[in-house]
C-alpha cells in the first residue's frame, strides 16, 4: 500500500500512466482539467500531459498502469 497525498504538476516524456479506480474517490487534474474518479471510472494520461493527483483524503484502491515500465517509478513509489 502507498500513502499518497498530494502529487505536484508533472508530466512524463517516456510513457504513459492510467488509472483506474476500484473503491473509494481519486481526485486531481489532467491537461487542466479536473478529474474526480470513483469506483469504475479510469483516466489515461499520454507522455507529455501535465497532470496532478490528490489532495486523497480516504482510502483509495486502483489500479496505476506505467507503459512502458519505468523503473524510476517503481523507486518513487516504495519511497513515498
């Protein structure tokens, strides 16, 4: 499990990250639009699109898909 509260304005170059959620609500922004997923909702965000996550303030489950993986990602997450 990952603790996640609130992810910065990024974007990645080489690859993409989808969401989606299983139970609870997952709010942030993707090409400075809102986005408030709940249970069945997903989001797909290209290399390159600005986005954020959070603040989360429930438990959350989903899934987070990396294309192609990164293991950079993997470090940041088992860091947070």
């Amino acid at each position: 499990m990952v603790r996640l509260r609130l992810v910065s304005p990024h974007y990645h170059t080489q690859y993409s990250e989808s969401i989606k959620v299983l139970d609870g609500t997952f709010v942030g922004s993707a090409d400075d639009r809102s986005v408030r997923l709940g249970p069945g909702d997903e989001v797909s965000v290209p290399p390159r699109m600005v986005h954020s996550w959070g603040p989360v303030q429930e438990p959350v489950r989903m899934v987070l898909e990396i294309r192609p993986a990164h293991e950079g990602f993997e470090k940041w997450l088992t860091s947070s």
